[in-house]
C-alpha cells in the first residue's frame, strides 16, 4: 500500500524459458539461469508489498535437463520459483496429453486455459481463468491458447482447441461477462499466440470486457516497451532467463483502472540479482546426473557451424538434411527449420549438444509426391507470412535448388540433381512426424491427394537416434550455404 489512497501492484512476467536453466557468459557477465531468475523474483517480492509472477507458456523442452526428465524436472523447478499463474504453450503438450495432464498435478501453482477441450463432451482440460487477490484490489488471469499453435496436438483426436483468434475472442468476452458482477479491478489474457495474433485480438475484444492487458509468448518477441492496441497493452519478454518483464501498477482507491502504468525488461545477470541458492541446489543435482550421461563427445566438426535463423538455408540445415538422406531410401529430405533449435554448434559436439540443438526425437515418414505437387509445397512455405518467421520452413537434402521470386510469387528455377522438376516427376520425400501430422496445414496440398500416389509409410522411429550414431562415426565435420533455397526481390 503505498498510502491510504493508492495501491501498487506489481506483475512480474516471463515467457518461452524453454528449460533456460543454466547461466552463461554474455560479454563477461554471467546472465540467466532458473537459480538467478528465482532470485531475482525473490527480491522483488521482498521489496514490495503486492507481487504476482505469470508465465505465458512454453517453460518445457529446449534443454537435456527437460527432456531427460519430460518435463518433470522442470516442473520441479518452477514450483520453487512460485509462479501466482500459468498458462500453457504449444510445446507443453510435446510429451502427450497424458503427460501434461500427470505433470499439471505435480504443479504447485495454478495452470490456466480456456480453450482445450474433450471433443465428445466439451469439457474444459484446465480451468480457463484464475482470480488473484493481492490487496484490496482482484486481478482476473484467462489463459488463451489456439488452435493456430497446436499443431503437436493432432495426433490427440479427442482434443479440441479454438480454431482462430476470433473464437478465442468470443471466448475472453464470455469469460469477461460472466464477472460483470465481480468487482475485478484488472483483466489480463495470459496468451500463447505469438505478438502479431496478440496485437489481432486486442483488436477484436470489445471495450465492455475490460480486459486491461495481454501478456504474450510463443514468437520469442523481445518488447521494451508495451504496445497499445484497441486501448489494451500487449507486452512479452523475449525467451529464455536473460531477461523479466516488469510492469509497476498504480491504483487510486475506489477507481477503476490503474492510475500509472510503467513497464521495463529487467537483465537478469550477476550485476542484478543473486541467484537462490536452494533453485541452484536442485538444478545442479539434476545437471550433475545428466553431465554423467550426455558430456561424452560425439564428434568435432571443422569449425562452428550456425543455423542463424529458421526462414532461411543455413548450414546446420544442410548438414542435417544431408545426414538424414544419406544411403537412404527416399530422394530428398524436408526438415522442419523449428526442429534445430540453437543459433551455432561445433566444434566439439557433445551427446547434450545433439539432443538439445534437435529435441523432437520423432519418427520418419516416406511420401511421394509429383513435381506439380511439390512445387506448390514449396511455394506456399514461401509465401509472404514466412518472412515474418511465425510459420513452417524447411531445410532441403543436396541437390535440391529453388530461386524464387518475392515480388512475383513465382519460381525463377525449381532443379533437382541439375534438372528442371517436371509437373510429372515424381519425387520420395522424407518429413518428420509432426510435419507429416500438419501435412496439409504446413504445406498448403491436401494430405489425401499426395497419399494417392503412394502410401505413406514410416521408415525410421528414432530421428534423433540416426543423427547419433552417424555422428560418432564420422570427424572434422563441415558443411555450407550453397543456394538451395535462393530468394530475389
């Protein structure tokens, strides 16, 4: 309480930590890390008399720690840092439902989503919104979740999820009605949708639900400061533990609405905070366990490879698109650019270095498809949306080369092994479950058209595993960008 008219809030947020536990040296600094970001939280708690601490989603897969433990680990985690709300993101359903329904008891804290259901009842998976009382004031907490990101969940038939923004809109707003008699001082969407599906809501929510603030995940997006659409502020925080999103509320007495709004990202590094050393106890007897099993070397490649963004050909992409086709029985190999999942790797590879740079250990399927089928493929993971990185893109196997053309929406060159494809060629492709899964969303063709031509089958269970042993017999590995994927204008 500041003084007797006034009552300072203070929320406290993080997004996409994607098992973020240990810190690292950033410009001689050490930064982040689960030890440090809980304490960090701790003392902001300790100064101030009102604290919440939400997180939009995604705080599983990304690390060896995470996944050894499918997610269980984390959890552990994150139960120490006391988060006063939650909300799921896509990759918390990477394990199965099954799974996250199990880990969600092992929670301490409230996980919140409005919008995953049985689809042979309707029933709700989570309870869709959590009221915090920090004061005299009641905060209003709705987790949004839509279909748009939740592609891991079509292999769970019974689950269903809102199609588009729009329904999840309609959503919020029935939410919002329903605590017209409640005396709500502040309404926030805790969403994982991506910044520019957030900014699209705010649009669409009418004034009279009152929803004060959306806080985001999903596209990694690093705000400094809050955006304002429709009269609702949208912040996230970017990914990871090297940073917090802060934001410093100020409510006059019997008014509603909050009087000052200030927001900052927060560095969360040695010069900042501490770290708590119970957090750091736990993270380090679960690091020690898996350094015993995963430290050993795989490999060394010639030099540092990168994988610097997913909307482009990188030499990471090569490398392993090359890998996976190699003595294989399928001609070309389409990897899914999201399943590499660190900036650089090399020159010493580490079993942990393979497992957390490509977590998604999933099965192979072989399709065939014809050159015309494969060209409007190709095309429509070119579109236009695929330079603002929020969609599928994909790293192709040697001999494949595309020049396409932005402005026109065109190819300028479609070669495989030299030569033209031809609208009658007809092509084996590799794509990894989930890809195959989201066939027709993730490229654009109907599934059951492509499936005429040849039945699709699974030719490997364990992706992950064939990159392992090829890695370990092989040295001074290297790859490079050779215009495989070239765009004009």
């Amino acid at each position: 309480m500041a003084d007797n008219q006034t009552t300072k809030l203070t929320i406290l947020h993080s997004n996409d930590i994607h098992g973020d536990f240990t810190p690292e040296e950033k410009d001689g600094v050490l930064s982040g890390g689960i030890a440090r970001l809980a304490g960090y939280i701790n003392q902001v708690r300790n100064d101030e008399d009102h604290v919440i601490f939400a997180v939009a989603g995604d705080m599983f897969k990304g690390s060896i720690i995470d996944s050894e433990y499918r997610g269980i680990s984390t959890i552990e985690l994150m139960n120490m840092l006391y988060p006063d709300v939650t909300t799921l993101g896509n990759h918390e359903i990477d394990y199965g439902l099954a799974h996250l329904l199990f880990i969600e008891k092992c929670a301490t804290f409230p996980i919140i989503n409005a919008n995953l259901f049985i689809t042979t009842n309707h029933t709700r998976l989570f309870n869709p919104y959590y009221v915090i009382k920090k004061g005299d004031l009641k905060i209003l907490f709705i987790g949004i979740l839509t279909d748009e990101v939740l592609a891991s969940t079509k292999s769970e038939a019974v689950i269903g999820s809102f199609v588009d923004v729009r329904e999840a809109a309609e959503e919020v707003g029935i939410i919002c009605d329903s605590y017209k008699t409640v005396d709500i001082d502040y309404t926030v969407i805790l969403s994982h949708i991506g910044f520019d599906k957030d900014q699209e809501l705010a649009s669409l929510l009418s004034k009279e639900y009152g929803v004060d603030l959306i806080i985001g995940g999903h596209t990694h997006t690093l705000l400094t400061e809050a955006v304002e659409v429709n009269g609702i502020k949208i912040v996230q925080a970017g990914t990871g533990t090297d940073q917090i999103g802060r934001i410093d509320l100020t409510f006059e007495k019997d008014k509603k609405g909050p009087k000052e709004f200030k927001y900052q990202i927060v560095p969360i590094n040695e010069n900042t905070c501490e770290e708590d050393p119970y957090v750091k106890e736990l993270f380090e007897s679960y690091k020690s366990n898996t350094d015993q099993k995963y430290r050993q070397v795989l490999t060394t490649f010639k030099r540092k490879l990168t994988h610097p963004a997913r909307n482009q050909e990188t030499e990471l992409g090569n490398l392993f698109a090359d890998m996976m086709q190699e003595d294989s029985s399928f001609d070309l190999m389409i990897l899914g650019s999201g399943s590499l999942r660190l900036p650089e790797l090399g020159p010493v590879l580490h079993v942990e270095d393979l497992k957390v740079f490509f977590p998604y250990d999933d099965a192979l399927h072989l399709l065939e498809v014809t050159g015309e089928q494969l060209k409007r493929m190709v095309a429509f993971v070119l579109r236009d949306e695929a330079w603002e990185g929020h969609t599928e893109f994909y790293q192709y196997s040697k001999g494949f080369h595309v020049k396409w053309s932005k402005s026109r929406h065109e190819f300028l060159e479609f070669t495989f092994h030299d030569k033209p494809v031809a609208d009658d060629d007809r092509i084996k492709i590799a794509l990894q479950d989930y890809h195959f899964n989201n066939f027709t969303e993730f490229f654009g063709v109907p599934a059951e058209e492509v499936f005429k031509n040849r039945r699709p089958r699974i030719i490997a269970v364990s992706c992950c595993g064939i990159y392992e042993e090829m890695f370990m017999n092989r040295r001074n590995v290297d790859a490079h960008v050779e215009g495989r994927i070239t765009i004009v204008d």
